[in-house]
C-alpha cells in the first residue's frame, strides 16, 4: 500500500491459534496511510504474507482488546487482532 | 485475580470468594475435558489464549451479570495442556436465591463461549489433532463443554 498523506499509521496485527500456523506468523508491524480501516490492515497482512490469503474474507477481529468492524478505523499505535472462532469452555 | 490460569482451577477458592452469609443459593458449572468427540478418542486438549483480551473480556462477562443480577460470580479457564477429566472452566455464582442464581451461571458460561478469545486443540488418540471450530458443526452447541 503506498502511503498517501498524513502521518502514517502504525498498527501491530496479532494472529492465533490456526490462523498463526497457516499463515506462518503471530505478530506483524504494519504502517498504513492514515484513516486506513481494519480492512485495510488485513489487505496489507495478504501482500506481506501471501499465506494470508487463505483466511476468511472478514475474519473477527479486534482492536485494542475490543470486538471491531472491518469498515472501523485504525489509528496509530493500535494492536489489531485476527481471531479464529473462538473455542472456549 | 486472573481469569486465566496454568495451574489447576481452585474451585473451593473460587467458591470462598463469592460465599457469603446472605447468600441462600450457589450455582457451579464445570467444564471438563472428555475423551470423545465426533466419535473420536480424544488423548488430551491444549488451550491458547490472547490473554490481555480474555482478561477484559471476562472481567466485561462478570461485571455484566452482577449488574443484570443480584449475584456474585467467579470464574475461572484454563490456558495450555489438559488431560482428560481436567477441569477446564468454572464458573461459581452465588445469589440470594436460585433463580438468578441459575440465570446468571448460565449467562456467564455461554458468553464465555461467545466472545472470550481461547482457542482449543484437539489431540486425538491415532495421533492426529485439529483446532476446534465450533463454526464448522452442524450444531454448535453440541460442540465444547
């Protein structure tokens, strides 16, 4: 992604569980233009990582600990989150 | 305290903690680990978590069935390897009575199920292994404790 205007946002993704085993990774550091959104987070994780590709087209996810909408934004400092269906209990 | 533990769930301590003299009613749930799934002969499970999220999401759980409640809850997970007849989660619920006392157990385990970030790996006896999807039955609820 180029990045456009402003400041870029810097946004730590966290993957777990199955998703980390097939795309390989479990923490990666993006920078996105700036008013990018969780989906946009998640299009940059498919370029870096070609084995991206096979997640979900809208996985769940969440930002800072929190349930998020792909279409939320992002901001700068953010920890994004990827999460498998969830399995507790 | 942690929702989250390595160690063994302490239910007694669990129940210590929501006791109390005013309580006339106390609902226990616990989750074990058994040794079948699909037909399958299950040989152990491992829990992962993201931890900081659980954490918040559970404390969010508790905190929102004593306010819709006249209760006290503990729960517990676990997190890494368990074997079989392991205690996986506990939730302990005092109330005045049983009625809130049910509701409110009930609540806390199914939303726990629904928005708390633990993932399950299934170990299977053949030595194969899988990490649960509880999307993937035909009925979800048949899935998990």
């Amino acid at each position: 992604m180029v990045i456009e205007q402003g400041r870029p946002v810097h946004v730590r993704m966290l993957l777990f569980a199955s998703y980390a085993e097939v795309v390989g990774v479990e923490v990666c550091d993006l920078a996105l233009s700036a008013s990018a959104t969780v989906a946009d987070a998640l299009a940059e994780l498919r370029l870096k990582h070609p084995g991206a590709d096979v997640l979900p087209t809208r996985p769940l996810c969440a930002r800072n600990h929190s349930q998020v909408a792909m279409e939320d934004e992002v901001r700068d400092g953010d920890e994004v989150a990827i999460l498998p269906p969830l399995a507790g209990g | 305290m942690n929702f989250l533990t390595e160690a063994g769930i302490d239910t007694a301590g669990l129940v210590a903690r929501v006791a109390g003299s005013g309580r006339g009613a106390q609902v226990s749930f616990t989750g074990t680990v058994r040794n079948h799934q699909d037909g399958r002969e299950v040989r152990e499970l491992h829990y992962t978590a993201y931890g900081p999220m659980a954490e918040v999401q559970c404390g969010t759980i508790v905190a929102e069935a004593e306010a819709r409640w006249p209760v006290s809850v503990a729960l517990q997970h676990r997190v890494g390897t368990l074997a079989i007849g392991d205690e996986a989660v506990v939730v302990v619920v005092a109330g005045d009575h049983r009625e809130e006392a049910f509701a409110a157990c009930r609540f806390v385990l199914e939303e726990v199920k629904r928005r708390v970030p633990i993932w399950k790996h299934e170990r299977y006896a053949d030595g194969t292994e899988v990490w649960v999807d509880p999307t993937d039955a035909a009925d979800p609820a048949e899935r998990g404790s």
